[in-house]
C-alpha cells in the first residue's frame, strides 16, 4: 500500500512538471520577481560602460525597449549638392537600410560584448524593438524587411525556435513572474510591425494585436503590470518643441493613445506602469485623468544614445537650459532630480524595485546613470496605484491631466518662440556687423570730400 502511494506521488510529480513546461513557465518565471532593469537604444559599435553598472545592480529580469542595436545607416548631413538630405529641399532620404548580413554581424557584435555576456547568464532577458533594429529610422507597417529582422531579432532575445512568437506577425509578448498575490506581469508590446504612417492618427498596433492585447489585461489579475512601449506613452514631446524637432510618441496617435487608456480602465485592473524609451533622454511622467490612478511612464533612453553625447561637452548647459525651458505638463519633479528639468540628457538605464515586504507593498522607480546613481525616481505605494472611489483621493490625482496640446500657444510654443527670437537677434547682429563698417567708411568719405 505504501509502495502504491509512492507510485501516485511520482506520477502526480511527473504530470505537474510536464504541465509546467509544456505551458511555457520556467523556474524564473515562478521565482519571486522584485529587482528588474531596463534600457534602449544601444549602439554596437560605441563603448558600452554602462553594463557595468546594471550588473552591479544585479536584476532579476532585463528588458530591451528598442533600438537594441542600430542596423540602419545615416547618411551625412548634405545641405546642397546633388544628393540632399536634410533641409525642405532633400531629395534623398537621411537613412537607408541595411543588407540581412549586416544586421546579423551588428547583432553578433552587440551580443558578443564581454558585460552584457555576463548579464545574460545572470538575469532574464526580454525585449521588443523600435526603429533601428526594426530596420530603418521612423518605419512603420510599410517596411518590407519586417519579417526578415523579426527572426533576427528572436535569435538575438533566445527565442526558443519553437515560440510561437516566430509564426506571428510582430514581436508582441507577455511574461508572467512570481506566485499568486506577488505576480509581475510584462507585457511588451511591438510599436513598428502594424504601425500607419505618422500623423495619420491611424493604428500603432494594429487589429490582431489589439485583440491580443485586450485577452492580456481582461486576463487574471497580477499585483504589477508593466506595459513596455519601444516610444513613449505620456509625454508627447513632439508637441511642446515642433515645428522645430519631432519624436515619436503615442500622443501623435492621439485615438490609439485613447484606446489604450480606455481599455485599462475598462479591464479594472490595477497596479499597471509604462516603461518605454527612443529619445535619447530619461525622465519619469505620469497621467492622472486615465483610471481611477495615475499611470506612469519611466523613459530611459539610452544606454550609449544621449542628446548630450550629440554636441560639446562646454555647451551641455544649453542642452539643459533647453530642457528646461520646454513646457511638460506630464513630468514627475522633485528636488532630488539631478537636473532642474527632471530630464537626463546623458546615457542612463532604468530600475525598479518591488519591496513585497512592506505593508502596503512600495515601488522604488529611478533612472541611473552609468555610475549605478540615481538621476531622477519616484518611490510608489501600490496601493497609490488602485482605483479610488474616494472623492478625495481622485482630487489628488488631478494634477497632470493637461495634455500638451492643450496648453496656450505661447507657452506650448515658448522654445520655437525663443529660437526664432534668438536667430532673429543674430540676423540683425550680422547685419550690424555688416553695416557697420559701410557706414563708417561712408561717413568717412564724406568728411574727406569735404576737407
């Protein structure tokens, strides 16, 4: 009799674990999740410091949010000439595709890295793409080597060749870690594969993706949902500093943006973030006026990209005075931010941390730089991230509801305002420059004829 119930409880075991990994869970996956980093935009060739630090910050789980490698090339700067390309009178475009082969050796480039190495032995790691890895700057749908550079990514991210993430159309994926009650759920979705033209205000993601994305948040409840967007879904940058530079954003979709807000209320889920990346500078913002709680989205971009890194060292200040003087009715400000702007302009990588024992459980949120230190960061409550029925409450999550489109044009447009001011004043000082010495020699004249 004993010898039987020894019999049962080996197949009972038996039956258990094959359940487990024929439904695609793996220890990690079961492993209480509270220590999980991310980043963007990489460049392959350009030195990688950063690693260090994120391995020193020893996450349980890492997430690449796009531009993982850069696959694209960019064409230099040609103002006049035959091939133009900037400026309203380019006639080529500024990037073009690479061939598979150099996508596949950028890859095994950023792969091979000796840091990075070591972080995908210690840690999970899963991502999505944006742009350059996609294939081409600003793509969307139209991209004929989507199909091509999905598998490329998959091989770079271990995708089992069995995933069922190889059949369909885009890299769209969810994870689920830890047990009942303490369960992270991520959720990355693809914002290039479906994707209509920019300013059509058409789909980001797509029909099937949508219906993909509604069985996620309508599923089984999770403490923490982290919804990763390769671009950002609060801030809507492109607003406050056109018609001088653009960034892609969902706030230049404005309906799929709204689509997405109503389909997390509706799902009455709770403890839900954004993490996303793309323009090459963190900040930490939030929307108070979706659900019954602020929604935050933590920007880190990027690990070696940095508009910083793009000009001078002696003129960084601009770069920040800049930053600061561009109106954000989104972004979380303390005094503890590095920067008056609340922004970081400089390679950086994203952290969260769950503390599953405090009561109730906190969320310690930063963005970092390449030293592991703190440049902005927010500490959450989780119970801050449920619905509120109280009418006091809901008062106090009503103080980012303003989008940027809705502010006045003289303050939505202060930094064009500046900008042509400035070029304005150095027009009419190279004038008087110019002038100047005619009039001098004029005068002169003058006097000599009348001598």
């Amino acid at each position: 009799m004993e010898k039987a119930w020894w019999l049962l409880a080996l197949v009972l075991g038996a039956v258990l674990i094959s359940t487990d990994v024929a439904s695609g869970s793996s220890n990690s996956e079961h492993d209480l999740v509270s220590r999980i980093a991310f980043g963007s935009c990489s460049n392959q060739s350009a030195p990688q410091p950063i690693w260090d630090a994120i391995n020193k910050f020893n996450p349980q789980v890492f997430i690449w949010l796009g531009d993982n490698i850069y696959g694209d090339n960019r064409l230099p700067f040609r103002i006049f000439g035959k091939e133009r390309t900037i400026g309203p009178w380019k006639n080529v475009p500024r990037y073009v595709p690479s061939s598979p082969q150099e996508m596949l050796s950028r890859y095994n480039k950023a792969k091979a890295n000796p840091d990075y190495s070591r972080l995908r032995a210690d840690a999970k790691v899963i991502g999505t793409w944006d742009d350059h890895d996609y294939g081409l700057n600003d793509a969307g749908k139209e991209f004929t080597e989507k199909v091509a550079n999905q598998k490329l990514l998959l091989d770079f991210l271990d995708e089992p060749q069995d995933s069922p993430r190889r059949e369909q159309a885009g890299v769209y994926v969810s994870y689920t870690f830890g047990s009942l009650g303490k369960q992270v759920k991520i959720i990355l979705l693809d914002t290039r594969y479906h994707r209509d033209p920019l300013s059509s205000d058409g789909t980001i993601l797509g029909a099937s993706q949508w219906t993909w994305l509604e069985k996620e948040l309508m599923g089984p409840a999770s403490a923490i949902t982290i919804i990763g967007s390769s671009i950002q879904v609060i801030s809507n940058i492109s607003a406050t500093t056109g018609p001088l530079l653009h960034s892609e954003s969902w706030g230049r979709f404005p309906k799929e943006r709204d689509r997405l807000f109503r389909l997390i209320a509706n799902s009455k889920r709770d403890g839900v973030l954004f993490i996303s990346g793309d323009v090459h500078f963190g900040e930490i913002t939030r929307y108070d006026c979706a659900t019954g709680y602020p929604l935050y989205d933590i920007t880190s971009s990027g690990l070696t990209q940095a508009v910083e890194k793009a000009v001078p060292s002696p003129i960084h200040f601009i770069v920040r005075f800049l930053a600061w003087c561009t109106p954000s009715t989104m972004r979380v400000k303390s005094s503890s931010c590095r920067h008056r702007s609340c922004t970081y302009g400089q390679p950086n990588f994203g952290t969260i941390e769950i503390d599953w024992d405090a009561t109730p459980v906190t969320l310690k949120i930063e963005v970092r730089d390449t030293n592991g230190l703190p440049v902005t960061g927010v500490n959450i409550s989780l119970s801050d991230l449920q619905a509120q029925s109280s009418t006091m409450k809901a008062r106090e999550h009503q103080r980012h509801c303003t989008p940027e489109v809705s502010l006045p044009w003289i303050v939505r447009y202060r930094l064009a305002i500046l900008f042509y001011c400035i070029v304005s004043l150095l027009v009419l000082a190279l004038v008087g420059l110019i002038c100047a010495p005619i009039l001098v020699f004029r005068m002169c004249l003058r006097k000599s004829k009348t001598d």
